[in-house]
C-alpha cells in the first residue's frame, strides 16, 4: 500500500467530522467521562510542538474511554480576551475581533490536521458577547454577595503595560507577561475577595486527586498559618498587636519590629523622626519581593522614646522598624525573638541585640536554632520542661486569660485585583451613580465592547473605553431619570477562563450558564491537564469561582475538577526552553505536512517521560514514521483468521494490559515501545492474520488515529475502530508460558533452556542433561546434588 499519508489523514478528518462522531451528547443512561484540557490562546504564532503534547495525550485517553463504552465529553474553544493580541491589533491597526477571528481559524485548522477527537459541537470562544454574558452575570452575583468590591489600594503596576497586575502575575518582582520590573501605583480598584474562600480552597484540595506538588504549591501560595496575636503594652501608654505563630517563643522576645508602614509611627511622638522618615522612604519604593525574599542584609531604625514591655519577663524591649517585615501580612508587627527565628538572628546580630535561647538543643553561638519542632523549654520561668506543644497551648492559655492574645488564622493569599485598564477584555456592568455603584440589571446584559478607533491605554493610565462618551455615559440601572457613568477598566484575561468548563456543558443556552441537569450529569471534570505555570493563577481562580458558584446553587459539586495533571514541556533541540527570541520555535504544521500526524502524535507521545521535560529532536517524527511504515507492510503477510494464534496469545494479552494501564497513567512512551514489540512479535511468525491485525491497530489507534482506520478499512471491517470496542485481556493469558532458565554446574552457568511454565523437576532435568555442553561437563562424574528452584533456576552439583 502506498503511504499518502495527506490524504488519508484528511479523509479520515472529514469522515468524523461528517458523522459528528466524537460530539458528545447528554446520554444519561451511559456513564460518562469528562477530559479537559486547557483551551489555547489563540496568538498570532498558532500552535507549537508544546500544544500536541497535552492535547494528544488526553486524546489517547478520550478514545480508548469511548472504545471503553463512556460517555466522553472532551471539548476545545478559545481564551481569547488578553494584551497579546490587543497589542498585536494596536501595531497593525487592526480591530481585536478580527484579529482574534483569523486566529481562530488558524488554529482550528491546526488541531484538525492533528486529528484531535475533540468535540468540536461545543466549542467557545470567550470574547463572544453570548459567551461573555455569563462572566459578567457571574461577576455581579459575586457583587450581590459582598465578594466584589472596589477599592483605593497600592497596587502592582507594570508601566510597560499600563496595566495593573495581580499578585500571581508578578514573578520574581517583574511583569509576568513582559518582564519590566512592577512598580506600585495607587488606583481604584475592582478587587475579588477570594480570601474569603481561603480555608475551602486549602480544604478542598483533600477531596481531589491532583498531583502532589499541584496541591502543595496550591497549599503555600494559600498560605494558612495558625498562630495568635498577642498585644504588647508600650511605654507611651499604647500598645502594639503582634502576629506569631510561636507563642511558645515569647521569653525569648527580646525586641520587637514594625513595618515602616505601621499606623502607630505617625501617631507616636518620636526622638528620631527625621530618621524614622527616611527609612520609610526608602522602604517604600521596594517591592515586597524585594523586601521579603531578598533581603539578605538587614537593615532598620530603633525608635527612639518608646519601649515595648515584653508580657511574660516584663523586660522593657526596643522597638525597630524594618522593611523586612511587610505591613501586609499579619498585624504588620513581630515580636522578634532571634535565638530562633533566622531573620531575626541576622538583624540581632547587626544591631547587636539580646539573643536568648528559650528552646533546648541547637547551638546558636552561629546561627538561630530553628528545628524546634521536639524542642523543651527552657529560660522560661514555670514553663520550663514543657515541650514545644504543650507550651504552645500553655502560653496561649495565659494570654487569653491576662486577655492580651487569642489564636489567630492567617492566609497569605491576597484579594483579586480585577481591574484592567485596557480595551480587549469583558466590561464590567457597573454603574456610577448619584456616588455609589449600581450594578446594571441582569436582563440588560451582555453589556458588549464598544467599537473603537483606537485601543491604546489613555496616558493617564485609564482604559481606552474612558475616552468614548457614548460607552460611558448612561442613566442608572435603577431610574433611569437619573445619569450615570460605566465602569471603563475591564475585567482580566483570567475571567473567561474561570468558568469555561462548565459552558462546554450546555454552551448554546441563552437562559442559565448551563442547565443544572446538565452540569449535574457531566461534572465533574474527570481529569483536567494542563500546565504547572497555571496552579496558582488559573487553576486557584477557577476553583475559587466554582465553589462560589456552588454556594449560590448554580453549580452541583463542590470541586471543579477530580484530577489534575502536568506535562513536562518541549525544549528546544539544545535543551533550553522555545521561545521566539531564541528562534528555536517548532510548528507541528511542518512536521504534519511532511511526515503526517499520527507519525508527529506518536513522535510526540513517544519522546520521553511525559511529566518532564524533554528536548525536541527534528529526526523523531521521520523515525516513528519508519514504525507506521512498518506496521502498514504487514498488509503484504495478513492472511485470513478470526482468532488469535495460540503462540501470539501471550504477547498480545501482555500488551492489551500493558498499553490499556499505560494509556491511562500518563506512560505513553512505554505504551508505545510495548506496540513495537508486539510488531518484532508478529514479524518473527512471518505473517498475520486479520483477527490479530484488528487488535494491533485497536490498540494503536488513540496515538495514530488515521492510519489505523486506514488500516481498518482495507482489511475489510465496516465498522471504523473508533466505534468499536476496547480489547479485553485475560490476566492468565498475560503469563508468558514458555519461559528461560539458566542450568549451572556447581554454582555456574552453562547453558540457558526453554521449558514450560510450572514444569516439573524431573522433566527439567531431563531435558538438562540431554544439552550438550551439560553432558561433556557431567560425564565421568558423580552428581552429588540437584537444585531445582521451579521457574528460576537448576543447579547440578557433581564431583
Ligand atoms: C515569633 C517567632 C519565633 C516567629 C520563632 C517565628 C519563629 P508564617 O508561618 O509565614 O505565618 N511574621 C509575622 N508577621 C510578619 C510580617 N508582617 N512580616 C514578616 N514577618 C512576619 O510566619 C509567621 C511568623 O513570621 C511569625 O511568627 C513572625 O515571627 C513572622 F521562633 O513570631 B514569628
């Protein structure tokens, strides 16, 4: 058979999309199985080899669970609100909408030609006023329960964007998407109180089976400490409140520190104000990152005419500020206690302070003792001997009782910032009115994106919609009589994501955002892939939305997702990270267009682990075409024969499992090696037979769709192989039968021999000393002994 592998690749392409095979439907009766994988942003680049990888792999999965009798729901649509293509639209003075449309084209024509089972009867696009509708729905039901809000607050801005920045989008103190440093900015602000849901999103990640270090990074990022704050009288007649969570340190408090922000400062009368003034100033213009994970180098000023007075020693105790203690987190203010916290030790030792040990068993002569988890108490008065445990809750006791402290919970999570002062995302329905904010009506949205001549950010920093009176100029959602003006920031990139899986479920319904029946039946998500760079962004935001939504009652499950995993990424050839700067960029369509896609799929599924990284190697989709090749030459030897050979049996059963196991654990790679074995199997029989070559191409065809219903068809089977069933294997059959087992002749090996699984003693050693190397090795000897350990071994001990 002649290999045309464009044409047979889009046949095969047209045939499903003709018989709307993989578009899911609500069958309630059948069990169904929901995969996702994370919707592309449709750039002006298109594809790159990255994107196959996730998207082949749950493909594999989608069409071995539809073989398998599930229900699979397994949809794509597009992100495509977001700066990119805004800027790209800016440049060539293009409107974003058709930008964004030519786009879309490109890549549905790329995911096609790859033969991806999506089902494409679903698909999104969340800059469509039907679609974005719902985001904005979503949003005021989150202003109607308190969770939106706007704010006057600093801010991350980066001003290469002009654009205001969440905290997960800083990385490192710079600009996630553009790598300039972010500055702080004060702005009004539409912010999200997702920290309201902190304790359910760390809770719930109990409940789901994400990978391990998807909900540890989840779990830091959230950062839930328990701990108590505990108030410290001063000198002055004030008192300062303090965050710990090491109530059991306290004797060893020997100063105390505020962040130079701290409100007290300006209430205090101080000796050394000018000082103080200038070490704000400073402190000011660093980053939080700056000031929390790089500061190596303490530094900080003493207040001069306060003291605090330490509630356990009574001890008078400096009071400091220093801009390593950040006034958003906690209470802004720490009692330092240096003999055992490391940050503290370092600022003890440059400002030459009091260290004292009040847990046993480090050495602090060179560094703060920390890993006092199994510690005992000492220098602490009547809690001496106690252990860290018991004096936890001991102290705490007392505070409570003296009441200056309670147990505190404290997350590191910060409030959504929500704004965007930018044209190409979803306007907020928001209205200002008569000095407050209105929102608009339900029944008035989507409130759509105004045309507009130009999209670039007003210098003032406000979004471009700002300078279109007729956008923001309206009457109040509540009396009309009365004029109003719209909010002009839009919402972020991460909005239309937040929800999209549950649109896939029901994504023509112009009532609800789906119908409940529906969400009911398909979530939730079985098993979501996608990048590791979305845990604390996407992944975080969406579960947010989600339990929101499932409080309110519009959605039926607490969690979006089941399971969760990651690919590792494609590098380039040199092993270092594709980029465009780098020019190392590969597009699948080349390698499609050369060598077909099912040899890309299979090159893509077969180059390494598929949790890591691997280097792209421009030879790999021309050597798994040499594998496609071959199978296909097995036309040449395929004889009739509806049931496996007997001597196959083994080899065939051992890779149902293998590939069926393998398929659903991420091991593509071994799966495929386990196929290219069967093949070497059959070659050495020197032919084939029908029933064997069905289900050689059955189990090869979630990685290679196209050729194996090529295949399918020639053999002269109707039914194609996506319609039909997954092989069953027989777990005895899966034992090989014929095994080797190595003979020795006092503890060494001669010979090696085939026997038969289970076979007994003296057939073994019959057939032993029947070898001819054995039997010169034996002759004219005495054999004193035989050791037969069954399966494994025979050793013949002679004299
Ligand atoms: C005394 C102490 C003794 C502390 C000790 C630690 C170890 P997590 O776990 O991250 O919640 N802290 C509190 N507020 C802070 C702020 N605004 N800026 C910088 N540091 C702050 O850490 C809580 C601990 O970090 C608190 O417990 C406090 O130091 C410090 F052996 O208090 B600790």
């Amino acid at each position: 058979m002649e290999y045309n592998h464009q044409q047979i690749e889009k046949k095969w392409q047209d045939k499903w999309a003709e018989t709307h095979v993989f578009d899911a439907k609500e069958d309630y009766d059948k069990k169904k199985y929901y995969l996702l994988v994370e919707f592309p942003y449709p750039s002006g680049q298109g594809l790159h080899v990255g994107h196959p990888r996730s998207y082949t792999a749950l493909d594999v999965v989608a069409r071995l669970k539809r073989m398998q009798g599930f229900n699979v729901l397994f949809p794509i649509g597009f992100d495509a609100f977001g700066l990119p293509t805004e800027r790209y639209a800016i440049k060539n003075h293009m409107d974003p909408e058709v930008v964004t449309k030519k786009n879309i084209e490109t890549f549905k024509h790329q995911l096609t030609s790859l033969g991806i089972s999506f089902s494409w009867n679903r698909e999104i696009n969340t800059t469509e006023p039907s679609y974005y509708k719902w985001t904005q729905w979503i949003f005021l039901q989150m202003y109607k329960k308190g969770l939106a809000y706007k704010e006057q607050m600093s801010i991350n801005w980066c001003p290469d964007c002009k654009i205001g920045l969440a905290n997960e989008e800083v990385i490192n103190g710079c600009c996630e998407r553009c790598g300039h440093t972010v500055e702080h900015k004060v702005k009004n602000q539409w912010m999200l109180a997702i920290t309201k849901y902190a304790d359910k999103l760390v809770d719930g990640l109990d409940t789901v089976q994400y990978i391990e270090k998807v909900k540890t990074q989840q779990r830091n990022w959230i950062g839930r400490s328990y701990g108590a704050e505990i108030n410290f009288k001063t000198t002055n007649g004030d008192s300062v409140k303090v965050y710990t969570t090491r109530p059991d340190t306290i004797f060893g408090a020997t100063y105390m520190v505020l962040s130079p922000e701290h409100p007290l400062l300006a209430k205090w009368d101080l000796k050394n104000k000018d000082e103080v003034k200038a070490y704000q100033e400073e402190a000011r213009r660093k980053s939080d990152f700056e000031r929390a994970e790089l500061n190596k180098d303490k530094t900080g000023v003493c207040l001069e005419g306060v003291k605090a007075i330490n509630p356990f020693t009574n001890k008078e105790i400096p009071i400091f500020i220093s801009d390593y203690v950040l006034m958003t987190y906690g209470t802004g203010a720490i009692m330092s206690v240096p003999a055992h916290d490391t940050r503290d030790y370092d600022f003890a030792k440059k400002f030459d302070l009091p260290i004292v040990e009040v847990i046993k068993g480090g050495d602090i002569s060179k560094e703060a003792y920390t890993d006092t988890a199994e510690g005992e108490l000492i220098n602490s008065g009547e809690y001496n001997g106690l252990s860290v445990a018991e004096a936890k809750e001991k102290i705490l006791e007392r505070l409570q009782e003296m009441g200056i402290g309670d147990k505190k919970v404290n997350f590191k999570l910060r409030d959504w910032v929500f704004s965007r002062q930018r044209y190409w995302g979803e306007p907020i329905p928001m209205v200002y009115c008569e000095d407050k904010w209105v929102p608009m009506n339900e029944k008035d949205l989507p409130l759509t994106l105004p045309h507009v001549d130009s999209y670039e950010p007003t210098d003032s920093g406000e979004s471009p919609l700002a300078l279109i009176p007729e956008f923001v100029n309206t009457t109040c959602p509540n009396d009309p009589s009365v004029p109003g003006k719209r909010e002009t920031d839009t919402m972020p990139n991460w909005a239309g994501s937040s929800w999209y899986y549950l649109r896939y479920c029901d994504p023509h319904n112009d009532e609800a955002l789906a119908d409940y029946k529906k969400l009911k039946y398909w979530l939730p998500v079985d098993w979501y892939n996608g990048g590791m760079e979305h845990t604390t962004l996407h992944l975080l935001y969406s579960r947010f939305w989600h339990k929101f939504l499932y409080d309110i009652g519009v959605v039926p499950t607490e969690e979006p997702y089941m399971k969760r995993t990651s690919h590792g990424m494609i590098l380039g050839e040199n092993g270092e990270k594709m980029s465009k700067s780098r020019g190392n960029v590969r597009n699948p369509d080349e390698y499609v267009k050369e060598y077909g896609a099912d040899a890309l799929r299979l090159y893509e599924m077969f180059l390494g682990d598929y949790e890591k990284s691997a280097p792209w190697n421009d030879d790999g989709p021309k050597q798994l075409r040499k594998f496609v090749e071959r199978v296909i030459r097995l036309l040449d030897v395929t004889v009739d024969g509806d049931e496996i050979r007997k001597e196959l049996l083994p080899i065939f059963h051992i890779t149902i499992k293998k590939v069926t196991n393998d398929y659903l654990t991420l091991k593509y790679n071994t799966a495929i090696a386990q196929i290219m074995t069967l093949v070497n199997e059959i070659y050495l029989t020197e032919k084939i037979n029908k029933c064997e070559f069905k289900t050689l191409i059955t189990l090869l065809n979630p990685v290679a769709p196209h050729i194996t219903e090529e295949l399918n068809e020639r053999l002269g089977f109707d039914k194609m192989i996506c319609e039909c069933e997954w092989p069953q294997y027989d777990e005895d059959l899966t034992v090989l039968q014929t095994i080797e087992i190595p003979v020795q002749i006092n503890g060494k090996v001669i010979e090696r021999i085939k026997i038969e699984r289970d076979m007994e003693e003296a057939k073994v050693i019959e057939l032993a000393l029947a070898l001819e190397d054995i039997k010169s090795k034996t002759e004219g000897k005495t054999i004193v002994k035989k050791i037969f350990v069954p399966n494994k071994i025979l050793n013949i001990v002679v004299k």
